[in-house]
C-alpha cells in the first residue's frame, strides 16, 4: 500500500530520447571500450544497453497509482544528500595520501562526467506529497515532457 521505488540509469524523456537525431534508436553495445550499434557484432565478448525512458516509466507507473517523487540526474542527486562535502572531506585527507589522490580523480570523474548521463527516478504510492532529501534539485524536463509513449 506504500512504497517509493528509486530507478537509476542511463536514459532521458521521451522528447530526448525519441529525435530525428536518434534514427538508430538508443541501443548501444560495447566491447573494449568501443561503442559499435550492431549487436551482432562480437557475440559473447561486448556489453549490450539501450536508454531507459523515464517518460514512459512515470506514465506506466501511473496507470498503477503511482506518482511522481522526483526525477534528475546522478549528480544532483548525489550533491543533494551530501556528496559533495564528503568528497571534500576526501580531498583534504588525500592530500597526505597519494594513493587516494588518484581514487578521488576517478570518482570526480565519474561524479561529473556520468553524473549528467545518470538519471534518478522516485515513484511512490501511499504518501502524501513528501520532500525528498535527493529531489532537491529537480530536473522539471520530464513533467514538462510527459507524453504517452
């Protein structure tokens, strides 16, 4: 009767996703770090995805009394509860530690160039309007894009 589900992965809107500019749609395989669009291609050696759209989520998810709780990108999402300052925390101890000052250049990589590429989606049933600590800065895309997909 209550419940929030949190959906984290690689995708967009319905308008972002589904563009002239997509005509191979939004599969992607990879094999080496090569991207390629043929999944036929190294059969059993390469990874295979496709964006999630977080449209057609939100809209299937009201269909089954769902709502929308939130939705924005990986790093906003992670800035909101705290990141950011933890990640400082870091720095200031990797200043002493070589070692760490190479694990903290990954993760800020991975913070800033896949935060963006990252979605975050909170569903919820049950709840009156709630305010939730990661949905403080909202991506207001996806509410103004909704359409049946």
């Amino acid at each position: 009767e209550k419940a929030f589900i949190i959906e984290v992965d690689y995708g967009g809107t319905s308008v972002e996703l589904y563009t002239p500019a997509r005509d191979t749609g939004t599969l992607l395989c990879f094999h080496k770090h090569h991207i390629n669009l043929d999944p036929f291609q190294e059969i059993g050696r390469q990874d295979i995805t496709a964006q999630v759209n977080f449209s057609a989520l939100a809209d299937w998810g009201s269909v089954y009394g769902l709502q929308l709780a939130g939705y924005t990108s990986q790093a906003n999402f992670l800035r909101a509860l705290g990141f950011s300052a933890q990640l400082r925390k870091l720095e200031m101890a990797g200043k002493s530690n070589p070692g760490l000052t190479k694990q903290l250049e990954l993760i800020q990589t991975f913070f800033l160039e896949m935060g963006t590429k990252i979605k975050v989606m909170i569903l919820q049933k049950g709840f009156e309007k709630v305010r939730l600590t990661g949905m403080q800065f909202p991506d207001l895309k996806l509410q103004l894009s909704r359409q049946r997909v």
